[in-house]
C-alpha cells in the first residue's frame, strides 16, 4: 500500500472518530485543573506551611527518620513523585499495547489521581507527610494517565487531522485550568467573606480541583474505545521495559533525533515555567497576586495560541510550525532580560508571550510524534515521549541555578534558557520528517 494515501472514511466511521475525539477532548478538560491551581499554584505553598509547622526548633522534619528542611519537602516529594511515574509508565503502556485495554488503565490511573488529589482536603495541622504522600500519589497517576491519554491520539486522528485534534485538545485543557482557577482565587481572595480560614480555603480548592478531575474523566471513558489486539508476552519490569523500548526505537533512528530535539527544546519550555515566578518576585520584586493574575492570563492566552499555531501547522506543516515557535521563545526570553523591575504591566506582557506560544508548541510536538511511531506501540513510545515531557526535565533547572550561583543575578540566569531553544532548534530542522513518518510505517500527510 501506497504510505502516501489516504484513506477516506466511510460517514459512519467519520461519525464514531468524531466522537472518540470530542470525548479525548474532555480529558485534557478534566486534568489540567490538577497542573494549574494544584501543583502551580496552591499546593506548594500550602504544604511547605504544613511542613515547617511539623518542624523542630532547627527547621527540619523528618520523614522516615531523614532529617529534611521543611522548605524542601515539596520539591523532594515531586522529585520522588517523579522516579514512580518513571518506573510505572514503561510497565503500563507495554502492558496497554500488548492487550488493547487501554480504558482501563487510563480509568485507574485517572481515579487513583483524582482520590488522591481530593484527599488533600485532610492536609490540616502537622499532616506533611500525609500530603508528601497524596502528592506522591497524584503525581506519578497523573504523568501515567497522560501516556495513555496521548497514545490514543494516532488512533482517533488521521495524519492529516492530528494537529488540529491535538491542539484543541490542549486548548480545552489550558481553558478548564483558566476556568477552575478563577473560582479558586474568588473563594481564595475572598474567603473571610465566605466564612472561612485561608487554610481551609487552600483546602477546599484543592479538593475541587480532584473533584472535577474525577467528575469530567467520565466523558472520555465512556466515548473512547479499546482496539483489541492479541495477547502477547507479559511485560518486563520497569527499567526493563524502558530498555527494550530504547532498543526497539534504535531500529528508528529519525524518531530518536525528534525526541532528543524535543527532549531539549521541552527542558527550556518547562524551565521557563516554574523559574518565570521565580524571576518576577526575587529579580522583579513583584507580589503574589501579580505572580497569580499572570499565571491566569497565560493559561488564557495559551488557548488561543494553541488554536492558532494549529491552524498555522495547517497551512505550513507542524515542523515549520514549531520551529517558529522556538524562535518566538527565543524572543520571549531575550525580552524577559531587559523587564524594568517594579513593572508588572511590562511582566504581564511578558506572561502574554509565553501563553502564546505555550500551548501550541506542546500540541503541535506531540501530534508531530504521533505521526513518528509504530503502529501497535503507542503506548509503548509515549511512555518514552511522556518521561521526556516530565522526568528528563532537570537540566533546565540546574543551568538555571548555576547561572545564578556563578553570576548572582536572575537575568543572566533566565537569558541562560536560550540555549535550549537554539540548540533544539538547529536539531529538529535536521530531521527529516517526511521519512521519518515514512520509516515508521505510517501514512505520510500531504503537509507535516
């Protein structure tokens, strides 16, 4: 068969993929609550209170008998959170490729997350450890439940419909996370006049945010759909199975050059993230509600740059899409350097930016490496392509602090991120991806 046809559908199989699609939609709806107001905004703060109430007169608590700086232990337990999502994706996306029964173990891993984050309602007093765990827990669910979540993708969308199908998908997320969080910073803000302590209303946004994840989960369990395959051989361990995966993927040397491009080019993306408030409070000396206001106007922005760079993949092919969005990251953070400090006008627009370009560099990557993996491996790959999105993230991080070390200042160390973004740059331009999708076995669009 011709790998440049297309097949067109028949109505009734048109009908059935459009509603698998609107229902994947809806997941990408229910779970990025999680991501923004929990794990961006609210919890770190909250449970590091709760540590340092449980500390000694030194500073330090000690779980299992490890003496820990309380102002630690939010980072230690998403670094832990991590290394299990690490160990587990490989295990369950082998295990969803071999058997077909992926709906399953995106309901497990969903509800197991869900549970997990609506039982950080209990995390009063001294219950750090309580919340170390919960987090722990909700964490490595979430990075599972996304794998799946994305290695349906090749399989509700046709080539020459991915982009587009990705990029609402991760509009719909950064929608519902604008959504949520607005409500969580009217009770936040105004919480005496609803009654309540600030912990409580930490609280309760928490536990929103699992309800609604559990609450939506439902409309992509009940329209996506399992594609049975033969049961093959039971599924290696761990690191085990993420070996025979790395040894498979050398069999596709092209779709191993993408991954290490997005590999580096995703470590500036997600750096830029959690170093962007960081950079505004201690270089910038702007407050919290400015921080807030604009982590909500990037979650905004990012829909409609999610949106637009779809329809720009469209007219010039996803690659070509992408590579201009590194470029405008590139100018995002050249423009962050020179923000007059006290200005939060000139840091909103600065957020604008990045929310521009946010979602629809992440949507357009991800359909792109759907086009670049082997037919009954989608799991499989993705759990590879997941780890990269969020436990191979540390080098970002670590440029970032030791910029800051060696030089003392939080310009020279968010301009440091550049590299990332020209470095994947130059790579992704050398892949061939019209023979990547080719070698791979799949159908090639008629623009990628």
């Amino acid at each position: 068969m011709d790998t440049d046809t297309v097949r067109s559908p028949a109505p009734d199989e048109a009908a059935g993929r459009r509603r698998e699609q609107r229902g994947w939609y809806f997941y990408d709806w229910a779970c990025s609550v999680y991501s923004t107001s929990v794990l961006t905004v609210f919890l770190g703060p909250y449970l590091t209170s709760v540590a340092e109430a449980a500390a000694d007169a030194d500073g330090f608590v000690h779980p299992l008998g490890i003496p820990v700086r309380a102002g630690s232990f939010f980072a230690y337990s998403v670094s832990l959170s991590v290394i299990v999502a690490v160990l587990v994706m490989p295990l369950v996306g082998a295990a969803a490729d071999r058997t077909g029964r992926k709906k399953p173990l995106l309901a497990a891993a969903a509800y197991t997350g869900a549970a997990a984050t609506a039982g950080m309602f209990f995390l009063g007093g001294e219950r750090y450890l309580l919340g170390g765990l919960l987090l722990v827990v909700a964490n490595a669910a979430q990075s599972v439940a996304m794998m799946l979540y994305n290695s349906y993708l090749p399989q509700i969308a046709p080539p020459e419909e991915r982009d587009a199908v990705s990029s609402r998908g991760w509009a719909f997320g950064y929608a519902a996370g604008a959504l949520v969080l607005v409500a969580n910073l009217v009770l936040y803000t105004g919480h005496d006049s609803f009654g309540l302590s600030e912990g409580m209303a930490v609280r309760i946004c928490l536990a929103s945010a699992g309800l609604w994840w559990g609450a939506w989960a439902l409309v992509p369990l009940r329209r996506l759909r399992d594609r049975r395959v033969p049961a093959r051989e039971a599924a290696l361990p761990g690191f085990r199975q993420l070996a025979a995966t790395v040894r498979d993927m050398r069999r596709h040397p092209l779709t191993l050059s993408f991954l290490l491009a997005y590999l580096i080019y995703n470590d500036g993306i997600q750096t830029v993230i959690s170093q962007a408030s960081v950079y505004g409070s201690k270089e910038l000396g702007l407050g919290q509600s400015t921080l807030i206001v604009a982590v909500l106007l990037v979650q905004v922005l990012a829909v409609a740059g999610a949106l637009a760079l779809g329809r720009l993949a469209r007219r010039y092919g996803a690659k070509r899409a992408i590579l201009g969005s590194l470029v405008a990251w590139t100018l995002t953070l050249a423009a962050g350097y020179f923000l007059p400090a006290g200005a939060p006008v000139w840091f909103f627009v600065l957020a604008a930016g990045i929310g521009l370009v946010l979602g629809g560099s992440q949507a357009l990557s991800r359909s792109l490496f759907s086009h670049l993996v082997p037919p009954g491996k989608e799991a499989e790959y993705f759990s590879a392509y997941e780890m990269s999105d969020r436990g191979m993230s540390w080098l970002g991080p670590l440029l970032f602090g030791l910029t800051y070390q060696l030089t003392g200042s939080y310009r020279d160390a968010i301009i440091s991120l550049v590299v990332f973004f020209v470095l994947g740059f130059a790579l992704l331009a050398r892949v061939p991806v019209r023979r990547a999708i080719g070698d791979a076995g799949n159908p090639v669009p008629e623009r990628i």
